[in-house]
C-alpha cells in the first residue's frame, strides 16, 4: 500500500460529488435506514443486487455490469472497466459479504441543492453529498475475504421507477497492510503516541483510518475519534510544502516525500528525495549511488530513531522531475552507517 490520498482508492461516480467530512446540520437532511431499520424484502433486494455486481467484478462481466449502471456513469465506463480489471484477480476467488447497507431516501426533496446529509442510525454515521438529484438510493459496503488481498467493496445504488438498483458509484480499497488490518494499526498508534514515538503513530494512524473509512464521504464518532488522534501526533518536519532537509557527511539531501507502503510485502517507510547536481553525477556509479541513498536512510533514523522500531525497512527514491533515477530497499537491520552490505533481491538500482 502506498498511502498517497492510503494508500488511492478506486472511485467511479460521474453524476454525484461527494464531500468528505462531517459537515454542519444547516445541511439538506434526508432520511436514512440502517440495515437493522430495513424490512426483510429491502435488505433482500439491496443485498443481492449488491452481490450480483460484485459477482460481474469477479467474474470480469463488463458487460452484464455495465447494463446495470445508470445511464450517466454507463456513457463513460472506461473508469469503472479499469478499475474492475485491476480488481479482479485480487477477489477472483474472494468469499463475499455483504457488510452494511443504508437505504437513503432523498425523493421528496427538492432539485438543485448544495449539499444532502444522510443522518443514519446510532450512534450516527453521516453520508454527506452533493449536488444529488432527488431520488432514492443506498451504500452498499461488502467485503471480499478468504484471499490473500482482502477487499472491500462499496458501491452506491440508484432506485429506478421500476425499482430496480443500478450502479452509481464504486469504490474499492484493500482491508489489511502487512498482515494487519485497521484496528490493529489503531491500537498500535495509540502505544506508540503513549509512548511519544509520534511519527510512528502518525504513520498508524493514516493507515488505520485509511483502512477503517471505506468511502471518503462517510462520518462516524468513531472515524472523528481517530482522526483527533491523528491530528493531535502529527509530526512538524514532514517533508510537503517544504522539503525536509537532511544532512549526512557533508551532503544534505531534499527530502520531497515519506510515505508508507507495502510493496515488498512487509511495511516499509518510502522515501523520495531529489538530488543536487553533484549527488546525480555520483548516481551515475552504482556502488557510489547504494553509498549516497544508505545515507539518506541514516540520516532520517539518526533524525527519528523510533521509525527503526515501526518499520521493516526503507525504501528510498531518488527522483528527477516525476521518474526514479535510482532506488534501494533494505531492512532496518541493513541500514548500518559505514558498512555496504551485500545486495538482496529486494534491492533495485532500476525501479
């Protein structure tokens, strides 16, 4: 996972906007039904026109699930097609549930608002939207599991007049990173905010929300519990409008982004830095070039030592414009200054 917004999620929705975060109650406010509100037939119904979309992602029917999406979003299904291809051999062979469904019932109100809040259950989960036209509609989040990649699946729902669900939106994103799903990079953030490690519990909280949150437009106590978490061990270096500057040996290095990601199967901490004219010259060697980024991963653990403890490793790019003129994984145990140790099949001069 590289969380770059976790690590971006598949999101296909043309005729609706989604906002965010919880907003205020001056809002347009629908009606909304969890699935314990529902009767039997409504959960049925949602349930398994859930199901047989999920089943068209496994099976790669892009036909049969472009026949069931609304007319707006079906005009302009090059998106969703990508999305699914990308999918599917991840939850070909998935075991899928459904999760939760919200019936929501924006028909009676009037056309052309702002903004409809969806107040739904308790304690209160918020779905907040956009210019939604009036109709009826419904989230529906499953899971797929019993695979190596466990997704979740969200897709929002549109009633026709014959009240038959079609697609209107889909969002997928996995459900676990390095073997370990979001409460637990939650409960691991808090040990290490306990413990002032705190870009450690940075790094677990954005994972942990990023894996707890299934769509970007859902609100719940629980979701502003931890991004209240987050906010308050929020580091002040990090690289973003400015870089983070780190200096090794006489060289200081650009540091542009830290990221988190899995891409070696276990949780490294990624690394982006652009090097001066004289660092690039020195990346034309290779053994020069392994020397000058093993620095930047002293340099940063010197700077922070408590990310030795949270990571498996770093992976560290060195970027010229938007591509990767050299980069290098290794584990924290490798990162010794001073020492060139032997080259793995993790490491990359050509990533």
């Amino acid at each position: 996972m590289l969380l770059r917004t976790p690590y971006v999620p598949r999101a296909l929705l043309l005729f609706l906007t989604f906002a965010g975060a919880m907003l205020s109650l001056t809002a347009r406010a629908a009606s909304c039904k969890t699935q314990s509100q529902m009767t039997a037939a409504q959960r049925d119904a949602l349930s398994s026109a859930a199901r047989t979309m999920v089943g068209e992602v496994q099976s790669g029917d892009m036909q049969a699930l472009r026949s069931s999406t609304i007319p707006a979003v079906a005009a302009d299904f090059s998106g969703i097609a990508g999305s699914v291809d990308s999918l599917k051999p991840l939850v070909q062979r998935a075991a899928i549930t459904v999760d939760s469904l919200y019936a929501l019932d924006a028909s009676t109100d009037s056309a052309g608002a702002a903004r409809t809040d969806f107040y739904c259950g308790t304690p209160v989960v918020v779905l907040n939207f956009t210019d939604l036209p009036p109709g009826t509609y419904a989230l529906a989040i499953l899971h797929a599991t019993g695979v190596p990649h466990p997704q979740q699946i969200s897709l929002i729902l549109s009633e026709t007049a014959e009240h038959r669900w079609m697609l209107g939106g889909f969002f997928s994103r996995p459900m676990m990173e390095a073997g370990h799903d979001g409460l637990w990079y939650w409960v691991s953030a808090r040990k290490y905010a306990q413990r002032n490690m705190n870009w450690d519990a940075w790094f677990y909280y954005r994972i942990a929300a990023y894996f707890l949150d299934p769509v970007e437009f859902l609100s719940s106590p629980n979701l502003e519990k931890l991004q209240h978490e987050e906010d308050k061990v929020h580091p002040d270096n990090l690289p973003g409008t400015k870089p983070l500057m780190l200096g090794a040996h006489g060289s200081v290095f650009q540091v542009t982004a830290i990221d988190t990601t899995a891409a070696f199967d276990a949780l490294d901490l990624e690394v982006h830095y652009t090097p001066d004219a004289a660092q690039t010259a020195q990346l034309r060697d290779p053994p020069t070039a392994r020397k000058q980024v093993t620095e930047v991963m002293t340099a940063l653990l010197a700077l922070h030592p408590e990310l030795h403890d949270a990571f498996h490793g770093i992976w560290v790019q060195a970027d010229q414009g938007s591509a990767s003129v050299f980069s290098l994984e290794l584990p924290m145990d490798q990162i010794v200054p001073g020492t060139q140790p032997p080259v793995k099949s993790s490491d990359s001069a050509t990533r």
